[in-house]
C-alpha cells in the first residue's frame, strides 16, 4: 500500500468533494421525479394503459405534460379499453381497436389538462371485444400518487 502526503490527500479529498457536489447539482430539482407508469392487462399482457409524465405532447393528445398511451400488444382480435380517475374523480375511459400493427392511442383525460403534485391517478386497462363490451377481462388496475405533477 502507498502513503499519500498530507498536500496530496487534501488534492484528492477536495476533487472527490468537487465531484460530489456536481453530482448533487445534477440531481436536484431540475431532474424531478419521472411519474411514468406502464400496467399491463393480466394474466394475457395484450393490452396496455402507459402514463406518460414529461411528455413531448403527441398527435391527438395537445403538448403538454401527462396523457395515457393505449397500446395493443397482441394479433388477438381483441381491443383495449383504458379507464382514469383523478383524485377519485372518474375522467372516463378510451379505446383502442387499432389492432397489433396499429399506432397506440393518446389520450388526456385530465382535469386541467395536467397531474398536480400529490394527485392520486387511477389506471385500469382491460381485454375487450369492441368499446362497448360489457364484459372487459384480464383486467389490471393500479393507482399511484404523482411527486411532480
């Protein structure tokens, strides 16, 4: 093992704390919390409800900052139907019969346009045979609370 002078550890101890103050910087409120969340219908993962935060804005859904994508997943004939709530507020639900080959469907429900921070979102995606089906199946359901917004 080598000794290291006193001159030569503080060097090395004041680039170490240098780093480490980047680091923090880096990570501090401009790199907010990403609420993204992705459910899958379950137990065939076919079909699914994906909250995007930060988002660009996409065709059909505005630019702004949170929407869902409804995706579908399989060449099974079946559709995808997504339902949301805010805060226990029901905000609806979209489908999607665009079919496996077919672009996932944008969709921004929300109150105001955006989550706030704290907000409660409901997800729920589920297997359906048309927008209508009055019996959805390998249903999953998830709700998360937003740290950002």
């Amino acid at each position: 093992m080598q000794m290291v002078g006193k001159s030569k550890m503080a060097k090395l101890l004041s680039v170490a704390a240098a780093a480490v103050s980047i680091a923090v910087q880096t990570a501090g409120p401009a790199a907010a919390a990403d609420d993204g969340h992705l459910i899958k219908t379950d137990p065939s993962p076919c079909g699914g409800q994906e909250f995007v935060d930060y988002g660009p804005g996409a065709a059909g859904g505005g630019d702004n900052d949170d929407y869902f994508l409804i995706h579908d997943y399989c060449s099974d004939g079946h559709g995808v139907k997504a339902w949301a709530w805010q805060n226990g507020t029901y905000l609806g639900g979209k489908y999607n019969g665009n079919g496996l080959n077919g672009a996932a469907v944008v969709w921004d429900p929300f109150i105001n346009g955006n989550v706030a921070p704290g907000d409660a979102v409901g997800m729920k995606v589920c297997l359906v045979d048309g927008d209508s089906d009055p019996t959805p199946f390998d249903c999953k359901s998830y709700t998360f609370t937003s740290q950002d917004g």
